[in-house]
C-alpha cells in the first residue's frame, strides 16, 4: 500500500514532467520568435513576417498550456507539502512571489499586446512588445530557478530556533548564489537548444516537402527559418556544453552524494590517483558490511571507463580527490541527526538510487545528439541558398524534435533526485581542491529530509485521488497539444501578402482587436 509520502512525490513528479515540456520551448522559442520579428522590421521581406507568424502562433499554443499545467505545482507547496512550506516559506516564497509580481505580470500584459497590435501598433513599439515578453519570460525563469536552487543549496538563510524554522539573511545570497547562476545559465542554454530543434526541425521537414511538391519560393521561405534554427543549436550547444561542466563541477562541491552516484564511484581514491569516469555500468556500489562504510565495497559492473577523467571534469585536475559514495555517506551520517519519524531505523540512506540518476546523467546528453546531428547536417544541407528534398533529413528533423524535450526532462529528474532524501540539502564545507567535506554548523537545522516535509494531515486516500485526476487531466492537456501544434505545423506558414495596415508604421484608426 502507498503512503501519502510516495504518492506526493509521484504526484509532484509527474505535473513537473508535463509542465517541463512546454517551460523550455517557450523560454527560448519567445526569442526567437522576436528575432525573426526583427529581421523583418529591418529588411521589410515578406517572408520573414510570415515566419513570424508562424512560429508565432506555436509559441501561443505552447505558452497557453505552459501557464495551466504550472499553476497546479506551486498549490501543491501548500498542500502535500505543508512541512516544507512551513519550514522555508519565508525564503522560498520570495522569488515565487517576484516571479509572478514582476516577471509573470510583463509576459502576459506584452503578450496581449503583441497579439492584438498587429496593424494597431507602430511596428516599433509592436516589436519592443514582443522583446519584452522574451525578457519577462527568461526573468521568469530565473526567479523559479533561484526557489529551486535554494532547495539544491540554502545559503542566505539561517535557522530560528525559536519560531522553528529558516529564515532569510540575504536576499542577494539566495538569487544570486553561484548554483543559481549556474542553473540559470545551463538551463537557458537547453531552451534555445529545445527551441532551436523545434525551429529547424519543421522548417527543414517543410523544405523538403515544398521541394517534392515543386514549389521552390515556398522552400526558399523555410529555409531562413532552417538555417537559423540550426545555428542557435549550434551556438546554444557550445553554450551548453561549458554551462554544463561548470554546473557538474559546483554540484560535485556541494551535492557530492549526487555526483558520486551519477559515476558510481563507490569510494574515494587516494589522494592523487586520480577519479575514472565510467561511460557504462550495471548495478550499484555497495558496502559488503552496511555498518562499516569506510571497508569494503562491491562495485557495479563497468562496460567503458576512462581513467582519471572524472577528476579533471570535477576539478579540471586529473589527480584532484573526488568524493566517492563511501565518504559522501559517512560525512551525512555523522553530522546529520536521524529525523524522529525514522529514528527507530539504522538511519537514512543518504544515497540517491544510483541507478536512476547515473542514466538520466548520460540520456540527458544522449538525447541532445540528435540536435547536434540535426544542426550540423541541416546547415551542409542548405548552404549557399541550397534547399533540398533528401528524405533521410525529412526523416531526421521529424525524430529529432521530441529528443531535446527528453533530454531536459531527463536533466530535471537528475537533479531532483540526485538531492534524495533532502527536499532541501544541507549546506557543506568544502576544498576546491575535492576530497571529504565537513556540514557547515547549522546544515542538520536548515536542511530538509523528504519525509519530514510533506503534509502530516493528508491521508494517502486523498492525494491518491488528486495523482489519478491531475494525471488523466494533464494527459488530455498533452493530447491537446500535440493535436493544436501538428494541426498548425501541417498548414504550415500564411501565404498572403502582409496586410497594408501591418507594412504601415501606425494606423490610429483601429482599435486593439484580437489578431490570431
């Protein structure tokens, strides 16, 4: 029988999957879409209004269910997880509530008037509207970020031991710690490179079909569309690449059972020999005697490992001392006091399931070659004003387009659970030169298990029904979707010609109308 515990995290996890479909399309998809805007206000060509248009109208139908799937989430903070609310409200609350008092309140107003400005607007204020809607969103996103980073490392805030729970010391601290800085910018990175995807994707799938079907001007269009999709997956890639690495190399300092579990490594080498990092393995780290966690250790099964690499990514030192999941277990379990609820136990088991979080490590990267391949192959493709009709990269823009979306879904459940069983982890000492870290003094009175953070008042009965509801709810919102963005990708781009009202710099006769 589930217990109230499980079926909240099962219900937490499953909203924040579907919502995270649609959160990183529109964070990268809202500038580019104002990119396109731009290079039509600038030249005037017709074709590039029509791509504004176009992809414009996807980002409307993405952004809609984005905001409907993500108001379930935060409720959900007051509800399954009342304890947590209780505990780190106070500081928790504050980037949720900028988020929707500044961020949210610009998007939304900037979008409504980009899409009833059309020919109502001078085509100047008409594209500062859609800029500003790309500002707020990616604004949006940081406030979000810097909540959730303070989950993954709580610093600016401090424990009250009278009103008995955290409270904030620096508000600077929690926005801007070197976690959120990181996350923000890795998790920008995989937006455009979701976006870029997306756009290269079906405008390349739309070249090869206007070239079968002999019409050489419409390819032309989807070709400008192509190219630049590619490139920002290009540009988003490299970008990708080094926010990655830099986000891998804090998180091995202050998440290290998080780090040690995603490679496996079972215990700590010697000083200077250097930690492999294995492309592979089966199975799990295991001490032979679960009493003694500085003995022996069973080792999972490794197919590939590349000798001292894991230390020169951690620590850019092939001989750097990585923490492995000996240490990482040892140092929790002797600075963190066992919760009541479990108090009867040997204790927690501060090691996330090594299985899930080394896998969705490497699909998370997995999936993101498609893009590269995509990209790489689309602009050889098309270059020097080239269309094509190949059906092998018809093919591969089609299977290409749901791989990023996967491969950031699989990064946000590395991340959360990677952090088990903290819902809020606790602060570590830490040398940049690697090795065992000590808790900071008031990591075990700040930090937060899983199970001492949900609801002690909703029965399992009750949370059962609202996981079975918000799963077929959220599952018809997907279907829905899907249907809206094929049914509109399939009828493909406006072929008239811009409307003169819209080619003219303000028409004050027209009042504000909806445009789409």
């Amino acid at each position: 029988m589930l217990e109230a515990l499980d079926l909240a995290r099962w219900q937490f996890g499953i909203t924040t999957v579907y919502h995270f479909i649609f959160v990183p399309l529109t964070i990268g998809l809202t500038p580019l879409v104002a990119l396109l805007q731009t290079i039509w206000y600038k030249t005037g060509k017709d074709e590039w209004y029509r791509l504004t248009r176009f992809f414009g109208k996807l980002l409307l139908i993405n952004f809609a269910l984005g905001i409907v799937t993500g108001i379930v989430q935060e409720f959900q903070f007051g509800m399954n997880w009342s304890e947590y609310s209780r505990m780190v409200g106070d500081i928790f609350g504050a980037p949720l509530a900028m988020e929707a008092l500044a961020a949210f309140f610009i998007e939304s107003t900037f979008l409504g008037v980009w899409i009833f400005g059309w020919g109502r607007l001078s085509r100047g204020v008409h594209l500062l509207s859609i800029w500003l809607v790309a500002f707020a969103v990616n604004l949006s996103a940081f406030f979000i970020l810097a909540a959730n980073s303070f989950m993954q490392y709580p610093v600016g805030s401090s424990y009250d031991p009278v009103a008995g729970r955290a409270q904030m010391d620096s508000l600077g601290s929690v926005l801007f710690s070197q976690l959120s800085l990181s996350t923000f910018w890795h998790t920008i990175s995989t937006s455009f490179v979701v976006a870029g995807t997306f756009m290269a994707g079906i405008a390349i799938w739309w070249v090869v079909k206007a070239v079968r079907a002999g019409n050489e001007d419409g390819a032309k269009v989807y070709r400008k569309a192509g190219v630049v999709g590619c490139w920002v997956v290009i540009i988003a890639g490299i970008s990708l690449i080094f926010s990655g690495h830099h986000q891998a190399q804090v998180i091995t300092k202050i998440q290290p059972t998080k780090m040690a579990a995603a490679e496996m490594l079972c215990v700590t080498p010697a000083e200077g020999e250097g930690a492999g990092f294995t492309v592979v393995a089966f199975g799990e780290c295991a001490p032979v005697d679960p009493a003694n966690l500085q003995g022996e250790w069973t080792e999972p099964t490794r197919i590939i490992t590349i000798p001292k690499l894991l230390s020169l990514l951690a620590y850019n030192d092939t001989g750097a001392q990585v923490t492995g999941i000996n240490d990482a277990e040892q140092l929790l379990q002797d600075g963190y006091q066992t919760p009541p609820e479990v108090a009867d136990e040997v204790g927690l088991d501060f090691i996330p399931n090594q299985m899930t979080v080394f896998w969705t490590f490497r699909l998370m990267i997995a999936f993101g070659a498609f893009s590269a391949l995509l990209a790489l192959v689309g602009l050889f493709a098309l270059r020097g004003g080239r269309t094509t009709g190949s059906g092998f990269l018809k093919f591969w823009s089609v299977l290409s387009l749901p791989m990023p979306f996967l491969g950031a879904a699989f990064g946000w459940i590395f991340t959360e659970i990677g952090r088990q069983p903290f819902i809020v982890y606790p602060v570590l000492n830490y040398s940049n030169s690697g090795g065992v870290q000590s808790l900071s003094p008031d990591a075990a009175d700040l930090s937060l298990t899983t199970v001492n953070a949900v609801s002690p008042v909703v029965p399992a009965s009750s949370v059962i029904i609202t996981v079975i509801v918000f799963t077929l709810l959220y599952l018809v919102l997907a279907i829905a979707w899907f249907y809206l963005m094929k049914r509109y990708v399939a009828k493909g781009a406006p072929l008239e010609e811009v409307p003169p009202e819209v080619k003219a710099d303000l028409d004050e006769s027209k009042p504000l109308t909806f445009s789409y």
